[in-house]
C-alpha cells in the first residue's frame, strides 16, 4: 500500500501541524469532484484529524450552468439543472473541521470575524477516504447545527428530501444517513466528542500561509481504498 492508498482509519503515513492538504467532495451520483477546499492540518492521529480553512481560501465549487449559485435555484430544480465548476473564495471567517475515523460526519466550527463563537455544524458524508494530498468523501445533503447551551437543531431537510425525489439517493441510503444523523444527536444529548473538548477555544497558527488551490486539485490517487 503505498501514500495515496490510505484511508480515513488507518494509522500509518500521518500528516504533521501546518501541512497544507485538501478536502474534497464527490459529486453525487458521480466519480467525479465538484467541491475541493484547501487546508492546513492541526492535528492528525488515530483518534482525530483537524483541519484549519482560513480564510480568503481559494476553493472549487459547482455552481447552475448559467453561473447561478446553487443555493440560489429554486428547489425543484436545484438537483435536475446542468452545473459547471467554479473557483471562489472562501468569505467570511474561517472553519475549523474535525473528523473523527469511521464517523459519517465531520463536525465544523464557526466563529464570528472577532472570534466569538457562533455554533458547531455536524456535515452528515460519507466516512473520509485518505490519499497522499488529502481526504475524499461524499456530502450526504443533511445536516445538524450544534449551540453552546447544547441545543440543536436538523438543517437542510428539504434538499435532503428533495435529493431523493433528483434520484440522487435511493431510500436505503438515505434511511443510512438519517440514522448517523440520529447517532450524531446522541453524540450531541451526551455531550461527547467533539462538542466537550473546548475547540471552540482554539485558535490557529498566525504563521500558517494560506494553502493554495493546486491546478491539479481533481486529480484521482493510483488506487483509493474506502
């Protein structure tokens, strides 16, 4: 097995504190990648990996074919619609992503430009398939914000409901994802990892560079284990 066969939970072939790496998504219904985000890593061992998007990053992201912003298309044709690729960069503040192996979700970490802490997000996907430049994985439409007072909350119910209507996920996949939604809450109602480790006190390296978007950031590893 060689750097770019290593998956989400295997051990060997860590990655240090301030290596630039990159966080992609598959297309759904596809091999293909149409989400790919540079970032720096925090922390990367058998139990986490973190992960440091600053912001300003330069990212792809799939946009309507007509240049409108996905989020922006009315539902009904939200899925159906031809797409293109776009690079942008990431706005606002930056995001702090943690993943633990195995888990079908990540849990991101937002905060306001002056750092006041504003909420996790649990991103319901497909568990991380690691390669040498960085972790492939695939967004399951639904998701979970996370308050400090450990209140919570689903999100996207309707693309999750409507995704399913495009034929992008059949039914037993999606009674998949919402289980791992509902062990994420049983995560969150015992207030286990991430949400009581105090990241949300974290700040990053001021040294760190912004990671660049590489020109071959699509680029498909030798073999990928999942």
């Amino acid at each position: 097995m060689t750097d770019d066969d290593r998956t989400d939970d295997e051990g060997g072939g860590r990655w240090a504190p301030g290596e630039p790496i990159l966080w992609r998504y598959r297309a759904n219904g596809s091999n293909g990648f149409h989400i790919c985000r540079p970032v720096t890593v925090v922390q990367d061992t058998d139990e986490l990996l973190a992960v440091w998007m600053a912001p300003g990053t330069e990212c792809v992201k799939p946009v309507i074919a007509d240049g409108t912003p996905v989020h922006r298309e009315p539902l009904a044709t939200r899925y159906t619609k031809p797409r293109t690729l776009h690079r942008d960069r990431w706005f606002g503040a930056g995001v702090l992503k943690l993943a633990r192996p195995g888990e079908p979700w990540s849990v991101w970490l937002f905060w306001e430009p002056d750092w006041t802490f504003r909420n996790w997000y649990v991103n319901l996907e497909a568990p991380r398939v690691r390669w040498s430049g960085g972790v492939d994985s695939e967004d399951h439409f639904l998701d979970l914000s996370v308050y400090q007072d450990g209140s919570w909350r689903w999100h996207d119910e309707d693309e999750f409901a409507q995704a399913q209507a495009a034929g992008l996920m059949g039914a037993a996949r999606a009674a998949a994802v919402r289980a791992a939604g509902r062990r994420a809450i049983e995560v969150i109602e015992n207030w286990g990892h991430p949400f009581s480790d105090g990241w949300q006190h974290w700040r990053p390296d001021p040294a760190w560079p912004v990671p660049a978007l590489p020109a071959d950031w699509d680029r498909t590893p030798a073999r990928v284990s999942s």
